[in-house]
C-alpha cells in the first residue's frame, strides 16, 4: 500500500506516533515488548515503509551500519554477516556489508563513503594492530566496534574490542594433537601480522612448550601470494600449497593446526594430493567451525567461534555507541572458544619398519 503514514501506522497500532518514531528509529528499547510487537505488526499489514531521505535529513544517519569484513571468500564471515544482520534488523536497522581485503587504504575509503551517506557505526573485522588509518574518522564521531582483535596500543579511547580467545582457542588445538602424541606438529598461516592470527600463533608456541618442545625447531609455514598476503581471498589455495611443500621436507610433521578452516581444507586436499590419509597418516585442526568443517571427508576437528553470540554483541555495543552522545570509554569482551574433535586428527602414527 503507497501513501501510508506514520499516524496511520500509530493508529493501527493503537499507540502513538511518537512510539512509532522510536521503533522505526532504533529505539524499541523504551517500549513494552508487547507493544514493540504491535507496531510491527501493524507496519506489516499497511505496508508502511519510511521515508529515509527524510529521516536523513531530520536526523543526520540513517538506520544502516556498515560492515567491513576482509572477505566473504571465507564462509566464516559471511555466517558472521547474517548473524549481525540478524541482530541489526531485530532493531530495525539494515547492515551494509564492505571487503576489504586487510589494506588499510581500502578500509578509510569505505569508512569515509559510509560516514558521507549518514551512516554512523561500522563493524570492522580486518584485525589490523593499528587503527591510525581510520582514526580521524573516529574522532570525528564515528562510532566503531573491533571484531576479532584484542585492544592494542595506541587505540581510539571509545573502540570497543570483541573477540573470541584465540590464545586458548589454539592452545586447545595444539594440545589436543600433543595428546595424541604429536611431536612434529606445524602451523600454517598467511601473513602473521593480524592481532588475531599472532594471538593464534601464541597458543600454538605456548602449547609446545608446555609440553617440553622448541617452538623454533617447530614447522611454521607462512608463505602466500605477494599480491594477498593474508590468503583470505583464498585461503584453501594456500593451506593446499603449504601442505605440498611442507610433506615434501625429509622430516615431515605428523599434525598441522591451520589458521583457519579454509585453509585447513586445503591442508587436506593437499595431503590427499601426496596419497596420505587426512586423521591418520596426518591430523588436521582448523580454526572457525565453519558449516563445510562437518562436511569435509573425513569431518573436520576444529576450535569452534560463538559466532551467533559475538555478532549480537558487536551490534548491541555498536547501537548503544551511536545512540549515546557521550561515548564511554573502550571495553574489551573475549569469549572462550570450544574444541570440536572429528575424525580429521588421530593418534600419531607408528613408525613403519
């Protein structure tokens, strides 16, 4: 139905106009949820749909926040995506979603294009150790929440931090290998210049040494493309490409922990390239739970993200950032990561005489 208006809408409803402005611009908050469910309801049945340009212009913003993720190639941040957006439009706000690719330039564009069209919240998920590139966007207002990355030095004063433990995460991973009796135990990754993959890279070390191993002695493969060093455009190439050259060393490790499950299918592919079995000739672990991990063959063990409970924070912290005109000072929430053992790890295998 065209032509519909806000007092109409209130009407329908049987509240008030003002209650109607405050669903349709985030604020549900200050209603009772059976009223919440009314006015949605009944902007349903009428067809109701606002005029943005002009709240735009009443209000500076739009109800849209941006989402900057490095790249949908990897499943993990297309399920993060739909479970922000899922919390976004719970509160009657839309998500519009940026790859970045980890270059920082490419970041402050897109930040720059996003605050230009009134939006005022970005979730940013590149992990990068320093924010300097988008700073001054922050201090102009810009309401920003870090996803996967730990505070660093040098943050904005209000950025809000969320992650998953990746210390513990691939601690667990690593631990787990050791137990079954992993010693020659390699790590592969891309670049390890992101907070989240050094902190990753830090479990993995302090698990081995735990353990009475020398992490330098240790296989770490860290190779990729020049062009995309962090290999998230493709992360399965590059974990198939480690695992050929790392199977062809005369000392082979019996068990890799990947960065990610991407690359931990690829690690995969590339030990069946070598006519070697995946969980017994060499265990694999990823990192993510990614909906292809159960899938693989045979089913991937993995270090599992909450990621439905940490996109819902990111949103919650991101809307309560916007809607406050004194933003508080920056705040850090870490989850714990959870172990899911498949049969793509197994006991180290006995030495063939």
């Amino acid at each position: 139905m065209s032509g519909v208006t806000i007092y109409q809408v209130a009407r329908e409803a049987g509240v008030s106009p003002s209650t109607v402005s405050n669903f349709l611009n985030g604020r549900p908050g200050r209603m009772l949820p059976q009223t919440r469910i009314r006015v949605a309801a009944a902007i349903d049945r009428l067809g109701y749909r606002p005029n943005r340009a002009a709240r735009q212009l009443r209000t500076g913003r739009i109800q849209v926040i941006g989402l900057v993720v490095p790249s949908v190639a990897n499943p993990f941040w297309g399920s993060f995506a739909r479970y922000l957006e899922r919390a976004a439009l719970s509160d009657g706000y839309h998500v519009l979603l940026c790859n970045s690719e980890r270059e920082p330039d490419r970041e402050r564009r897109y930040l720059e294009e996003l605050w230009a069209d009134g939006i005022r919240g970005v979730v940013l998920c590149s992990s990068l150790p320093s924010l300097d590139h988008v700073l001054p966007l922050v201090e102009t207002g810009l309401s920003l929440v870090a996803f996967d990355r730990t505070a660093q030095a040098g943050d904005p004063g209000t950025l809000v931090n969320i992650s998953v433990d990746n210390v513990v995460g691939a601690h667990l991973a690593t631990a787990h290998l050791l137990q079954l009796g992993h010693r020659r135990i390699a790590f592969v990754s891309g670049s390890l210049r992101s907070v989240n993959r050094r902190e990753r890279f830090r479990g993995f070390t302090d698990a081995l040494e735990q353990a009475g191993l020398d992490p330098v002695e240790t296989f770490v493969w860290s190779g990729g493309a020049e062009q995309e060093p962090y290999g998230d455009l493709d992360a399965a190439g590059l974990g198939r490409t480690a695992a050929n050259a790392l199977l062809r060393t005369s000392d082979r490790p019996t068990a890799i922990v990947a960065i990610n499950d991407m690359c931990a299918l690829g690690i995969s592919a590339g030990i069946r390239d070598a006519g070697l079995r995946v969980g017994q000739d060499i265990s694999v672990v990823g990192f993510d739970d990614i909906v292809l991990a159960d899938l693989a063959a045979p089913p991937l063990t993995t270090v599992r993200q909450p990621v439905a409970e940490m996109a819902a924070a990111a949103f919650r912290h991101l809307r309560d950032r916007i809607d406050n005109t004194e933003p508080g000072p920056s705040q850090s929430l870490l989850l714990r990561p959870e172990l899911v053992v498949r049969t793509s790890t197994g006991r180290v295998p006995e030495v063939r005489k």
